[in-house]
C-alpha cells in the first residue's frame, strides 16, 4: 500500500498542541482507530471541479466496481439507496445532508455477492449497514449534522441542487438561480432545522467504517476540491489502493494531528467546549426551538431568506443532470 503513496506530512498545519488541549493522551477519541490518514482528490480534472467533494467518494466506488467482478455499489438517490454496477452513472451523493435514508432491504435481495458491496453512508447510519452487511466495504463519509428538508424548502420550494457546483463554486441551484454554500449554510441552516439526533451525536468522521471521507475545510487547497481520507480496516487499505492503482486518484499521506486540524467542529462534537464553541451550540439550539415553531416566527424567517437571496446569482447555464458525481 504505502509504495502508491508519497509521504508528505503537514498537508494542513500539524499542531500537537491542540490534541493535547482536547485529549491529554491520544487522538483517537476525536476521529477513532485508523491505520493511515491522507489527503486526495480525483485525477479527473472536470470531477475534481464539479464534485461536490472533489469527487474521492466517486473515484474510490468507481475503480472497485471496475476492477472487482460482480461488485455492487449502495448509494443515495432521491431519498432512497439503489444498487450500481460498473457501467451506471453514480447519483450525487451530497442529498445525505438534507433527507432520511430509506431501508434498501429490495435491493440487498437482489445482491448474491455481498463480500463485493461497496456502500456509502453518513455516521449514525454506519452501524446499520455494518449489522445488514457486515461484509460489505463501508465508506463513511464526515458529517457534522444533517438538515430538516423543510428549512431548504423555505428558501425555495423548486430546489434543483442542495449542494452543487457552479463555475467552481458550491451552492445551491434553483429556477435557474444560485446561493453560495457560505450564504445560506453559515447564515441559516447551520442554526436552524437540525435535527435533535444530530446536536446529540459525537461521530464527526464516521469512526466505524472501513474508510471515512470528508472535506478538509482548513486545508489550503480546500477551495480545489480536497478530501481528507481516513482508513480503518484492511478492506478500507485495499478500496483507497485499488483506486490509486487505478491512476484516477492523487493521494498523498499525512498525519492524525494534520487531519483534526482541517475538522472545526470536533471540538463541538466530543463536548470539549470553550466559551466561543459552547456559544455556537447555544445559538444552534435557540435555532432549533425557533424552527419548531416557524408559524409564530415566520415573518422572521421570511426576513431571514430574503437577505439570503439577496446573495443569488444567475445560473441560466446551469442543468440539474449536468455534473452528476459526488
């Protein structure tokens, strides 16, 4: 495995310092067990723009289910998981951070090869795919917490894309119109319409699976589509070198502490609270209550989502089918 892999340390700053002021002794109660930390994007220039993560999850799925006979891929598709093969286009992958997933168990029923499976899935639905099965290889990807449908539906009703790409920029399309991420995710639904489970949960970087994926948000190449990857389990080794392999992916290894540094909210899900983060939780429990009474407060929100939409541009040359990988 590590003769695909130049040893480069430090993609995101080290700083050992922080994981001593979290954890005195390790880090593995931050991110979990692992065997190697990295950072990646796809080889594949217009997926690396386009993506949604710099296409990782999609290069990963893709160069298993090409190389490995009879392999199946589970993956999220308006609101219910499908089964992929090979020559299938993969759907985008990003509707995890808005809707429930549905219990694919018709399309475990048709799988004959479950030691071939490849499924894609958020922290708190690792473990039910581990228990369903617990052959597959699972990918986790990051997740700080999902979002209730509804708040997006009141930014607009005709959403064609809750996270895409446009001319390198990532938002939100619809009626031929687009928000960046930054505008309505840290101004709206990253207060509001969160789900109580996911203010509760303490899994950031899907610590169960065999390989977890996520942005690499302090990362400076970031804004270029970079991942950080984490393996866990020899299945995850092999899925991530199959890829490499392959040559649709770049790859290069760093370090735990280099990864824990591209995670802001961490220390937000582990509990360990300075005054700034434990306003943050706060103020997105205040979101919260006022979400579950948006009647009362709807001339409120009505304010809230004009300022948003204030921020759109046009995306005239944008199509809902066009970019269609994670």
């Amino acid at each position: 495995m590590n003769t695909h892999i130049a040893f480069t340390q430090g993609q995101a700053r080290s700083n050992a310092v922080y994981i001593g002021t979290v954890y005195e002794y390790s880090y593995e109660p931050l991110i979990g067990r692992l065997i190697g930390c990295y950072y990646g994007h796809s080889n594949n220039n217009e997926l690396r723009r386009n993506g949604a993560s710099g296409g990782v999850v999609t290069s990963i799925v893709k160069a298993n289910l090409n190389i490995l006979p009879y392999s199946t891929a589970l993956l999220l598709n308006k609101n219910v998981y499908n089964s992929y093969m090979a020559n299938d286009v993969l759907p985008q992958g990003s509707e995890y951070h808005v809707k429930k997933f549905a219990i694919p168990t018709s399309e475990f029923i048709k799988i004959r090869h479950m030691d071939k499976v490849m499924v894609v899935c958020l922290p708190c639905q690792v473990k039910y795919f581990r228990n369903l099965c617990p052959e597959a290889t699972i990918i986790g990807l990051f997740c700080s917490h999902r979002v209730e449908i509804g708040g997006v539906e009141r930014i607009s009703n005709s959403i064609t894309a809750y996270r895409k790409k446009l001319g390198g920029q990532t938002g939100m399309a619809y009626a031929h119109r687009f928000i960046p991420t930054n505008i309505y995710w840290g101004r709206y639904l990253n207060y509001c319409y969160i789900p109580d489970d996911c203010l509760l949960c303490r899994d950031l970087t899907a610590e169960q699976a065999d390989i977890s994926i996520g942005d690499a948000h302090k990362h400076k190449e970031f804004y270029k589509g970079k991942n950080t990857i984490i393996t866990r389990t020899k299945k995850g080794e092999i899925a991530l070198n199959n890829a490499i392999e392959a040559g649709i992916l770049n790859v290069t290894k760093t370090n735990p502490a280099s990864i824990i540094n591209t995670q802001p909210y961490i220390k937000i899900k582990k509990g360990k609270y300075n005054l700034k983060t434990k306003c943050y939780v706060i103020a997105r429990g205040l979101g919260c209550m006022l979400s579950r009474n948006d009647k009362l407060f709807n001339p409120i929100f009505r304010l809230w989502v004009k300022a948003i939409k204030m921020k759109e541009t046009n995306a005239k040359l944008y199509s809902p089918t066009k970019n269609n990988t994670n």
